[in-house]
C-alpha cells in the first residue's frame, strides 16, 4: 500500500509552480491506510509515496516520488501522476531525453553530451553522461604512425580507427534511484544504440550522495576503460578525458556553448587587432608590421585547457595562451591537448594559486587581450554565499586590472547559490573599483543538454557573461 504524504498548509505553492523537492519540514503527516482508516507511518528509503495537500477542505493529489526520511528532502516527485517506477518507466524517461537532446541538435554518437539531468529530465538523481571517441593510447599512435600533421580532426580519427566508441558515466544521487540501480543500467542497455556500441560504464560519486545516507564510491561496473584515457571531440576539437580522474564526470560537458563562444570573440578581436591602422590612407608594408603584436589569452582556472584552446584556435597563428590551475596533473593534461589541437608552442602553463598569480602578473605589469575565468564553485551552499561574494569580486577585479583597453572578459560562476542578477551586480561593482567600463556582449548559461526547468530554479546553476572593456 502506497504511503500518503500529506503536505502543511500553504507548503504546495512550490510544488505547483513546477519544484520536485518537499522537504522534511513542509510535512504535516504521512499516513498508511489500515482497517478502518488510516494510521501515522514513516515511509523506508527510496519507497514509493503519493504527495497531497488541503484543498478547500479535501485532499489534492500533488505527484508521486521517492521517499527518503534520512534526507532534507523527504520526497523527490518523478510524476504528477500515478504511475509505478518499473523498467518501462526508465526506458520511455530515458528516450524522452533523448529525443529532447536530438530536437536541440545533440548527437551523441558523435559527440559527448549528458543525456540525463536527474529531475530537469524528472528522473531525480540520476545523471547520465556520455563521451564519445577513441582509446587516446591508440588513437594517438596510429595518428603518429601515419604522419599525421598539426591539428588532429574527428575525420581523421574515424579514418583511422573506425566509429568511435561511447562511454557512459552515471550518477546515483538520491536514495530511491540508487535503490533501482539494475533497473536503470537495464534500460540503458535496451535504449541506447550507439554505432560504436557502449564500451564501459563508470560510476561517480558526489558528496549530495552522503546527505542522502549512501555511501561514496566510484568503480567501473560495467565494460573496459582505456588506461591511457579517451579523446573526445567538442566544437570539432580534440581533448583527452579520464572517467576516473577527471572533474565532475570526466569534463565540463556543460561548458561547451560557452568554450565555442569564447573562441568566436578570441577571433574576431584577434583579427580586429592585426587590420593595419589607417595613418591618412597611406598604410606601408613597415607599418602594418609594426602594428602587429600577439593576441594574449589569460585562462584562470583553466583545468585541462579547454577554453584556453578554443580561444587559441578562434584567434589563429600567433595568438599565446597561459593557462593557470593549482593542480600539476590537470596543467598537464592541457598541454596535451594543446599537442592534440597543434598549439603546442602556444600555450604555456603556470601551476599555484590563482590569487597569487593574478597578483604577480599585475605586479609585472603583464597585460592580455582576452582573460578567461572559470572558478569551482565558491558557494555550495547558500550559507556561504557571502564569503563567495568577495571571492567573486576579487578574482573579476584583479583579472581586469590586467586587461587591455578593449580586451575581452569571459566570467563564469557555476555557484547555483549565486542568481544571475547578483552575479552581474559583482562585475558591475569590480569594474567600477577598477575604472573600467563594460559593455555585454552576450550572457549564457549551461550548454542545452543540461536543460533548466521553470519552476526548478537548482537547474538553473552555470553563468557565464562576455564583457568588452574600455
């Protein structure tokens, strides 16, 4: 018998207005029926209950979820209506967001893409990524072996090697999805037919995992993954990925519009920068050369490089990168990806911290035609928000402090903490501190394969604006 959570007064507005999270305080009883009527009863971990509220005095039916009383949230809705949390229901969820992700021009047998996002695809806690591409131990060989000049091409790739592959990386997050674990990897199996078939599955860990009293753990459970990485391919350009390593699940799969953005802007202020200045119609071969100077690329938090190389590849020969992280072993993965794309003598890279950089870097008075920031979430949580505020402002006024008259800004905040009016308000505030003027290019969010639902604001969380500076 499906237990009956019954929410307190005014306590539905949320859940009308489209959010699937009741949380344990909002809950005035949860009640079994037993002969006679109903008693009091506190659902297991991960059952099935039926969610209602008090409407003029009679009971309104709200949705079903999975219950988890060791958890805030008590109950994540998966339906507004009646329905069981069997196979079916996986497999015709999961080509539901198929399909959304193929009208919004995704191929996922082409390129790597989140397939799904937990209650934004109303699958709550469930997160499927995939990636797309080559054994990167083998790939870089036989492209090696067959001469294979400058910047590696997806073309390329599929010459030598055939149809890629698709690994799969998946995320239990809430109590009664990771309870139907089998039933999930069953209907992955049935639904997805990728040409290259599904090489292996990882499965990631994230701490919400211990909120919901599940343990940690990351493990292949399924298949092979190379020791040597995958390559993957986004916009056309090559990076090397490991499952197991890398952030999130692998990479940042929800950067991918913003990274091709970035590459756009570094072209066309490349280019603006090398047209010879008119000095009364008489331009001379002498003059133009004196003109040109490097377009320089500042990439702060630059993990393995991926926006540092698509605004190396947008602004062309001789534009110069430098790419900041505090880890050895992500910097040195961007340098093979450098290698990968032909940029190898582009980009170099500088591992500490990067308040401390971006104060050396003022201090030599360094200057750059394009900086890149993309910290790790300041604010997790919205109790720190404050303290993430400074963060905030600190790195945006320090990076344009360093930023040439009509260089361009790339800023992002991943905190979904942090509103996106509050966030414009920090860069307004940074660059009045700095007497810069700003202007907005273009504002964007996460890449479409990690959809935002109205009503759901959680699934609204990456940011990133594109400023030109006077």
């Amino acid at each position: 018998m499906i237990k009956r959570v019954i929410l307190k007064h005014g306590e539905e507005q949320r859940i009308l207005s489209g959010h699937p999270w009741i949380f344990d305080n909002e809950i005035q009883h949860v009640l079994v029926q037993k002969t006679p009527g109903f008693v009091e009863a506190e659902p297991e971990p991960g059952e099935i209950v039926d969610v209602e509220y008090s409407r003029q005095g009679k009971p309104a039916y709200l949705g079903r979820g999975f219950a988890n009383p060791r958890s805030k949230i008590a109950v994540r809705i998966y339906s507004s209506s009646k329905e069981g949390a069997d196979k079916g229901f996986f497999k015709r969820r999961i080509r539901e967001a198929l399909e959304r992700r193929s009208a919004a021009g995704f191929r996922p047998e082409k390129e790597s893409a989140r397939l799904v996002f937990a209650e934004a695809d109303r699958l709550p806690g469930l997160i499927v990524d995939c990636y797309t591409g080559w054994d990167a131990g083998v790939l870089r060989t036989a492209a090696g072996e067959n001469g294979n000049p400058g910047a590696l091409r997806f073309e390329d790739a599929e010459t030598l090697l055939g149809p890629p592959a698709s690994w799969l990386t998946v995320q239990f997050l809430s109590y009664g999805m990771d309870m139907r674990r089998d039933m999930v990897l069953q209907a992955l199996d049935e639904t997805l037919k990728f040409q290259g078939g599904i090489a292996g599955i990882i499965e990631k860990s994230a701490p919400v995992r211990e909120l919901e009293g599940l343990p940690l753990q990351d493990a292949l459970i399924r298949g092979t993954f190379p020791a040597a990485g995958i390559i993957v391919f986004e916009n056309g350009y090559p990076f090397r990925v490991d499952l197991f390593s890398g952030q999130k699940t692998g990479t940042y799969l929800d950067q991918r519009d913003n990274h091709r953005l970035t590459s756009e802007r570094a072209r066309l202020s490349a280019a603006l920068k090398s047209t010879p200045k008119n000095r009364g119609g008489h331009e001379t071969a002498f003059h133009a050369e004196t003109e040109k100077q490097s377009f320089r690329i500042l990439d702060l938090f630059s993990y393995h490089g991926a926006f540092a190389i698509h605004a190396l590849r947008g602004a062309g020969e001789g534009a110069e990168a430098l790419a900041v992280d505090s880890s050895a072993e992500a910097l040195e993965t961007a340098r093979l990806n450098a290698r990968l794309n032909g940029l190898e003598t582009q980009l170099e890279t500088r591992k500490g911290d990067v308040f401390d950089i971006l104060t050396s870097l003022e201090r030599d008075k360094e200057k750059f035609d394009m900086i890149i920031l993309d910290p790790p979430a300041f604010a997790k949580t919205k109790s720190a928000l404050e303290g993430a505020l400074r963060g905030y402002k600190e790195i945006n006024l320090k990076a344009l402090r360093l930023l040439k008259p009509g260089g361009i800004l790339v800023t992002c905040s991943c905190s979904q903490a942090l509103d996106e009016f509050r966030f414009r308000e920090i860069i307004a505030s940074a660059a009045s501190d700095s007497g810069r003027r700003l202007r907005l290019l273009d504002f964007r969010y996460q890449a479409q394969d990690h959809p935002i639902l109205l009503g759901y604001g959680e699934s609204l969380y990456l940011k990133c604006g594109i400023f030109r500076a006077d």
